[in-house]
C-alpha cells in the first residue's frame, strides 16, 4: 500500500512540476497544479495521517516511540514506511504550492521563464533553497513595483 501511494504522489508531483515549468501558464493549468496536485497530495497526506493515528493503517516497521517532540520521536516516525511516504507527501504538496507561488509572482513581476526555470527547479529538488533565491531575486523588483505582495 504505502509503495502505491508513494509512486503515485511521485508522478503526481512530477507531472505538475512539468507543467509549471513547462507549459503555458494559463488559468486552467494552474488552477489544476493547484487543485489536482497540491489539493490531490493535500488529501493523500491527511488520509495517510488521519490513517496511521486512529490505527486505521498499519504504519509498517516502526520499533520506537514516535512522536514530534524529541528527535528519536520523529526518527521514529520516519523508521516507518507508512511514515516515510506521508513525510515525503508533505513536502511535495507544499514544496509544489511553493512552487505554483513563485511562478506567479515571477509572471506578476515580469521575471521571464528562462529565469524562472532555475529557480523553480531548485524548488523542487531542494524546497527552502529555491525559495531562498526568489525571496533574494525579487526583492528589489518588488520594492521598485512599490509593493511588498
């Protein structure tokens, strides 16, 4: 079960990152990287969440004490498959909603996609570093804008 939901949110993830990167940015498509992926991933982690907390779901191989506050309680969690995949799906859905925010503020600001590109793609391998760069790249455009938004 936990390997299904693993791929599957990996092709997911993979196809709506294409399409942001890739595709036209019409309102269609990024109402559906918005809707389909992240609200599709959003509901994959709550159900695997709600799941292995009311005992529904059998996390897989967890021998420890798991819980949020101590870091052998959250090595815990992820001794688990069941805790791997719903880890994993949290950062593709919010890496992703990361992602869909930085294209479209870089299409408000005028960034052209051959710049946004890189950025994007550091997104969605390594999520705080890709919005680092934005957060750095579009300061000045957004204070000369006479915005902060």
């Amino acid at each position: 079960m936990w390997d299904t939901a693993f791929g599957a949110a990996n092709i997911l993830a993979m196809v709506m990152w294409a399409a942001l990167i890739l595709a036209p940015r019409w309102p269609a498509l990024l109402a559906a990287v918005l809707y389909v992926g992240v609200g599709l991933l959003c509901l994959a982690y709550s159900v695997g969440i709600v799941g292995i907390l009311s005992g529904a779901f059998d996390p897989g191989g967890s021998d420890g004490s798991a819980d949020f506050s101590t870091i052998e309680g959250v090595r815990a969690i992820f001794a688990s498959d069941g805790g791997v995949t719903i880890g994993w799906i949290h950062y593709l859905a919010f890496d992703l909603f990361v992602g869909l925010w930085i294209a479209r503020d870089a299409d408000a600001k005028g960034f052209s996609r051959l710049l946004q590109a890189p950025i994007l793609l550091a997104t969605f391998f390594a999520g705080p570093l890709g919005l680092f760069l934005w957060l750095a790249i579009r300061e000045r455009r957004a204070r000369e804008q006479g915005r902060w938004q």
